[in-house]
C-alpha cells in the first residue's frame, strides 16, 4: 500500500492512501500540537515494529476509520461488514498501537534522557498481560525513523506529499465471515421448493 502525508488547507494532515484493490482513500487528522502528523508516528511505529494489526495494517486489510472517505475505485460489496470484522476482531491490537506510536511520537519529538525501550515498556505494561517483545534496537529505530522523516516533513511545499510504503506482509488478517444459520422456518421453506 502506498500511503501520501500531506499538509491540510486548515491545519492538521491529510493522509491519502492507495490500497492494493485500487481503492483510494482519504483520512484527515487535526492534530497542530505536533511538528509530525500523528498518523505518519503511527505508520513508522507500526511497520517498524512489525505491528500487521495496528491502524495500517488494518486499512491495508480493508478496515474504514470514521475520518476516512473513499475517493476513488470500486469497494468490495461486502467492505462495510468486512470492516466491522477487522476492527472488531483486532481492538487489542489497536490499543497497543496507540500506545507505541504515542511513545514514539513523543520520544521523536521531545528528545530526552529517557531510555526509549523503558518508556515503551511502560506504557506497553498498562495494557498488555504479555511481556514486551522488542528489544533496545527496534525501539530506537522506530524514533530514529520518524525524526528523519520529521525533518523531510519540514521541508515539503505546499501540496508536496511525503511518501511512506507500507509492506504487504503487514496486512492484518482478515477475520471470516460468520457462516448463516439457517432457522426451522429457512429449513422448511429449503424442503418445501425441494419436494414442490
């Protein structure tokens, strides 16, 4: 999936996303207090950290956010149910992703003495039971990543996006559908046209 940041007229950012199926899709975030959209933090958080169900990797699998629109291609005819299931099923997931891209964001945007690993640990043991599954070199290079692109942020002209690429193999898995359950009064309409 190629995904574009751009500057919004009115502040905040504008994200265009160009999803493998063809579909293209417009989300906006209004988020001045950063020098970095909080949607490119959670892009490099999420791929960096090999994060297949955080927020991109569910848009990639088919999931739409309220502050996204479909601006061209064809949706599947099913893509609001199959959105339902991405997002329903993948919740947690989305939690910690909120949570990273949040240590991220602000450990690139606000340097400090701070052991990046420690603050992620931190904030990953408020909502998670398991135990945290990165080590010193992942964590620093996720921050590292985003100040650089932070720096080529700055710089863009007006209406000149920043291009992110986001790996196929960090598609969230998208949950089946449930199977129909036929009730006594379907059955016996099934039988009636068998035997008619």
């Amino acid at each position: 999936m190629r995904i574009e940041f751009l500057p919004a007229a009115r502040g905040g950012t504008r994200t265009v996303l160009h999803r493998a199926d063809g579909v293209v899709l417009d989300m906006t975030s209004h988020d001045r207090k950063w020098r970095t959209p909080h949607d490119l933090a959670h892009a490099v958080a999420e791929r960096e950290l090999s994060l297949p169900a955080g927020v991109f990797g569910c848009i990639a699998a088919g999931a739409l956010f309220d502050s996204m629109r479909v601006v061209s291609g064809t949706p599947r005819h099913d893509a609001a149910a199959r959105s339902e299931r991405i997002l329903k099923a993948y919740g947690h997931d989305l939690t910690l992703a909120e949570v990273l891209a949040g240590v991220v964001h602000e450990l690139a945007e606000h340097p400090t003495p701070t052991d990046p690993t420690a603050a992620a640990r931190e904030a990953w043991g408020v909502v998670a039971q398991i135990p945290f599954p990165y080590v010193d070199k992942q964590v620093e290079r996720a921050v590292d990543a985003l100040r650089d692109l932070t720096d080529e942020w700055r710089l863009l002209l007006p209406d000149q996006p920043l291009d992110f690429t986001w790996p196929e193999r960090l598609t969230a898995e998208v949950p089946a559908a449930p199977r129909h359950r036929e009730t006594r009064s379907s059955r016996r309409s099934h039988a009636h046209r068998r035997n008619a």
